[in-house]
C-alpha cells in the first residue's frame, strides 16, 4: 500500500499556491490507489518545538534520566522520523521565504535527520539511510530565482534530501507569482504541466513496486 507523507509550510493557509499544487497532486495519487495512506501535516496551523539546545540533550541523554519534558520532547521528534521512515513517497511544500526554505521546514529537518537512524557516519563519511523513497517538492516564488544564486531552496534541499539517502527527487517549481497577471498565469499553467507529468510518473512507479512486492 503507498504510504504518503504530506508536509505543508505556507504561512498563507487557503491562499497558499503551494499546498494548491499539493492539493492537487494528492488527489492524483489517491485516485490512483484509493487505499493509499496519506499522512498530512501542516506546519501553518501545528506548533512545532523548535529544535534547540534542550531538544539536542534530550536526544544525547539515555532515556531513564530524561525529565518529562525531554521526554516529550523526544516522543515528538521519534514521532517525525516514524512518519518519514514509513512513507514511500514524501510530498514537501517548500516556498521560498528570504532565498530560501520556511522556518518551520528547517526544523523538520533539524528533528529528523539523525546520526544512526536517518543517516550514519563511516569510513567513507556520511550514508543516508533513508532509500527507496520518492520526493516531490513544490516550491513557490514571488520572483525569479536561479539555484544557487538568489534561490537557496532547490540547492538545500536536495543536498540535505541527499544527505538522508533520498535521492529520487522531483522539482515542481512556480515562480514569478508576483511580477504582474501574465507572468502568474504562465508559471501557473507550467508548473500545471510539470504536475501532470510527475504525478503519472509517480503513481505509475509506485504501482509497479507494489506489484513487484506481491509477485516477491
């Protein structure tokens, strides 16, 4: 059964274009597998613990001497990784706020990446073991940015994806939402496009591994 694990991070709720797209996307799969597992979590409207020092020795500290506050602290963070570790395909709204991604996407980050569970160090340097997941980011901006210039969320997130083993990552980019009516409806219409294509190449991907596992 696909597993999808949804994050949203707009601050702009129903007038957001990123969880639009989502929205959207979302809808394709699940009507693609009707039994399919969708995960949703809104960053807009879920308070998130910042990932700060306490959160940091809560993790390093053994469990019987947590108090019960690094306890729930930990609950929370294990809670973010059980999610990604269980999807096979993860679905990220990533629009850009100052060059680069929201707050709230960065602390996901700073709770899921972890040495020995979501990656590990060796000989060689750092292993992600995360694997054998699909990503699909939707990322929104006001102008236009190139990766590595002025836009620093395509470049982050695929090295820190990377960094965790996830490779397998697809771009669905709308940008110069806010250069003038013509220039939103172009972007609008290509990441439209772009859309179609990623959702009929991902549906059909995970049908084929479905079935692959049935015939194992």
């Amino acid at each position: 059964m696909t597993s999808v694990l949804v994050l949203k991070t707009s601050i702009l709720g129903r007038d957001s274009v990123s969880n639009g797209l989502i929205q959207q996307f979302v809808q394709r799969v699940s009507a693609a597998d009707p039994q399919a597992h969708i995960r949703q979590r809104d960053f807009a409207t879920e308070t998130m613990p910042q990932f700060e020092h306490e959160t940091l020795q809560a993790l390093m500290r053994e469990a019987s001497q947590r108090s019960p506050a690094q306890r729930e602290l930990v609950a929370y963070a294990d809670q973010l990784v059980s999610e990604l570790q269980a999807a096979n395909l993860l679905v990220i709204g990533a629009p850009m706020y100052n060059f680069t991604v929201p707050a709230t996407l960065k602390s996901w980050i700073d709770h899921v990446a972890r040495a020995g569970v979501t990656f590990k160090y060796t000989e060689k340097g750092a292993v992600g073991l995360l694997d054998s997941k699909q990503v699909v980011v939707f990322t929104t901006m006001g102008g236009r940015h190139e990766p590595g210039e002025s836009d620093h969320v395509r470049p982050y997130l695929e090295t820190v994806l990377g960094f965790l083993g996830l490779d397998r990552v697809e771009m669905v980019v709308a940008d110069g939402l806010n250069l003038g009516e013509e220039s939103r409806r172009q972007s609008l219409e290509s990441a439209q496009k772009h859309l179609d294509a990623v959702a009929a190449r991902v549906t059909r991907d995970l049908q084929q591994s479905e079935k692959a596992e049935v015939a194992a």
